[in-house]
C-alpha cells in the first residue's frame, strides 16, 4: 500500500447560471463532473457542489464573497486541484488560481485530460496531441507573467521583441503542422482498411449513444470480445469493430464507438471526427440510451445533435435502445416496455443481463434483409471479376449464359449495388 501513487485533492464545482441559455439540470450535471473526474485515476474528489449564480462575472466568473468563501473551504481541505464543469477563460483561470491557491482545471481540460489517458490507438493518440494544443493555444494569452516577457534577438527568428506569448505560440503552431501531417498518414492508412471493407460483403451496425449508456456491455455481449466496459465515463475511446453473426439472418459487422457527452470540446469535435466516421459509412445506426439516468432525454437531445454535425442524414435507418432496464424501478419498466411495443424503432433491454437482446437482434436482421432488392444485369464474357464479386459475395439468384455473356438476377443492398458499381 505505500507504493500506491498519492492521488491530488480534488474539489468540483458545477456553476449553475441563470442567465445560461443551454443551462442544463444541476444535480444531474455535478454528477456527471464527479463522474468525469473519477475516470482519472490520480484524482481523489473530497467534495463536491452546486454554485448558482445569477450570471457569470466576466473576470473572476465568481462573485467576490463566494469566492472568499470557497478560498476558507479549499484551505482547511487542503483542496490541490478545483475542476470547474464549464467553459472557464484564460484570466478566470488565472485570477481564480491566485485567489485559491490551487490549480484550476475547466470541463474541455478535463475531458482532454481523460482522453490523453485513454487514448491507445496511433490515430487517437494523435488526434488528442493535436486537441490539447489547440486548447493550449487559446490559454498563452497573458495567461502566464513568464509569458509577458519581451525577448531580445537579432531578428533571426520573429524579429527583434518578440513577446515570448508569440514564441510559444509558433512554437505550438509547428507542433500542430507536425502532428497534422502524421494524422494524415495514419487517416490514409484507415480509409484504405475502410475500402477494404467496403469490398466485404456485411452491412455495417454502428452503437452511437452518450458516454457510460451500456454501449460496450452491448458490444461485449453480441460479440463475445473483451472490450473494456466500466460503469465509468469514455471508458472506450478507440473504435471497435467484430462480425456478428445474426439468428436467422445475415452476419454483420459491429461497430463500438466512443461515447458523446454534451458541451465536447470543439477542439475534440474536430479532432474525433475520424474516428466517428464509421458511423458515416454504417447500414443502420443504433442509439443505445441510459433510460435510468435521470438526464436521459437531454442526453439524447446531444447524440442527435452531434449525429446532424457529422453530416448523418436523417433518413438513415436508425434504432432507438433503452438500455439498462435492469436499474429502473418495476412500475417504470413496465411502462417503458409497453411504450417501446408501440413503436417499431424502440427496444427496451439490458445489456447487462440479456433482457430484450433476443428480439433487438430479430429487428436488426429484419431491417437489413429487407432492404435487399432484386435486380438484372448483363454482364460480357470480359467482365468476369464483375461476375466473380457477385458470386463471391452470394448476390446471384439465377444464371444463364447468352451468345455474348451471361444474364444474371441478383439480390442486394443499396450498399452492395454501389460497391459493384465502383468495381
């Protein structure tokens, strides 16, 4: 036990504003900050609570009593750390780390934070280098009195007085070209895997949702893989893939991706754009939601949200998932069941233990079949890899060969139509 790593004291603060347009529900808000900072090993939360504030004051984002007030806390819990659950500005930050004596961390800092330790594949680990300088970049305004230095020189480099803030920031900046260009490496290397797959014949299943809603216990379950699946926040960054075999229907491949949460940094929205692309090039979407937790609805409202900025089109084939029936009262379940029969795209389950799994899976096989589509095509006595892919791929309904090549009936998915077109 004395080994063990000391872990930093660490205080949450979730600022409830009045005056906030996109407000969301306090209680439900703390705890998802404490959940956020529990997914760090080293932090060691000792308390945590809600400052309402009619609105936010522009330097201090407190006022100058609570900020007193919480100063006397912070001291005799010997509080190391602050993570703030929102947007804090550079001067906030360092007005607020003067004030406190302690090192302050916003809601983007800590979700970077958490991605950093997370990340494990090339491109994950590059995409979070490049969203941490960026956010860095944001806070070298005067956020430091080193920074406020004037650098002499002879004009070698930026010129003479060049501010050391313009140092650093180039310094960033040849950082970012850097890691930029080996993303775009690593990003070629995945659309060729991409391609690749294309050529498979399996429609794709992508499980979209927000962080911690049973994704990869799902995941686990249908696939039998041992995908890292914690009651904890972004406990899968990295995007999984698995062939499933369907009961009665056709084998698919499963996609496992990282978990939404709202107010995501913009830096990791662009940043994570590629590893969300798999759901850009999925048959069917499924939503796999938290229907226990008490912000379900809201939660929902920002997986939709993000879908629509990737650019997923609303007429793509969508399944709804309540997930984790197993943690709602009784008389509740049975209301959710009922709801879910009523409509064709809602399944009530747990994936924890296999409650619902049976029919969503029917559902899925049901919804990819069905959009299979026959079709005639003529092929010449040339075009025999044209002819091979289809029996590859078990398309062919019927054959008969002609003076000139063959007429062939075939049975396919949009998907598979495409990929033979781009042969």
């Amino acid at each position: 036990m004395e080994h063990e790593r000391r872990r930093t004291r660490t205080w949450v603060l979730h600022p409830d504003i009045k005056s906030d347009p996109d407000r969301r529900l306090a209680d439900p808000a703390l705890a998802e900050a404490v959940a956020l900072a529990a997914a760090l090993s080293d932090l060691d939360v000792i308390g945590s609570e809600i400052v309402r504030l009619p609105k936010a004051q522009a330097g201090m984002l407190f006022g100058k009593g609570k900020i007193e007030e919480l100063r006397a806390r912070f001291t005799a819990a010997e509080v190391e750390l602050v993570l703030v659950d929102g947007q804090v500005s550079p001067v906030q930050q360092r007005n607020l780390e003067k004030a406190w004596g302690v090192k302050l961390l916003d809601r983007t800092g800590l979700i970077l934070e958490i991605f950093s330790d997370r990340a494990r594949t090339r491109e994950g680990v590059l995409q979070v280098e490049m969203a941490a300088l960026s956010y860095q970049r944001t806070r070298l305004v005067r956020a430091w009195t080193h920074l406020e230095r004037q650098r002499g020189g002879l004009g070698f480099v930026g010129g003479p007085g060049e501010t050391q803030i313009e140092a650093d920031r180039r310094a960033i900046d040849d950082q970012l070209v850097r890691l930029r260009r080996q993303l775009d490496k690593v990003v070629k290397t995945r659309s060729l895997h991409r391609a690749a797959r294309a050529k498979v014949p399996y429609p794709i299943v992508a499980l979209v949702g927000y962080t911690n809603a049973g994704k990869s216990t799902l995941f686990n379950r249908l696939t039998g893989a041992a995908v890292v699946a914690k009651d904890m926040l972004f406990a899968t960054l990295d995007p999984t893939m698995r062939r499933v075999e369907l009961p009665d229907g056709p084998e698919v491949i499963l996609s496992d991706t990282v978990g939404f949460i709202s107010d995501l940094p913009t830096e990791l929205v662009a940043a994570f754009r590629a590893t969300l692309e798999e759901v850009l090039g999925a048959d069917l979407i499924v939503h796999v939601r938290d229907i226990s937790h008490p912000d379900t609805e809201a939660q929902a409202a920002d997986v939709e949200s993000i879908l629509t900025s990737l650019g997923v089109e609303r007429d793509r084939p969508q399944i709804e998932l309540w997930n984790k029936l197993d943690l709602v009262p009784d008389e509740t379940r049975e209301a959710l069941l009922a709801r879910a029969a009523r409509d064709e795209s809602v399944f009530a389950i747990s994936a924890l233990t296999g409650q619902g799994v049976d029919a969503l899976l029917a559902a899925i096989a049901e919804l990819l079949q069905g959009r299979r589509f026959p079709a005639d095509l003529h092929l010449d006595f040339a075009e025999g890899r044209r002819r091979a892919w289809l029996f590859q791929n078990d398309l062919v309904q019927s054959e008969t060969q002609t003076e000139d090549g063959f007429d062939i009936s075939v049975l396919w998915t949009a998907r598979q139509k495409a990929q033979y077109e781009a042969l």
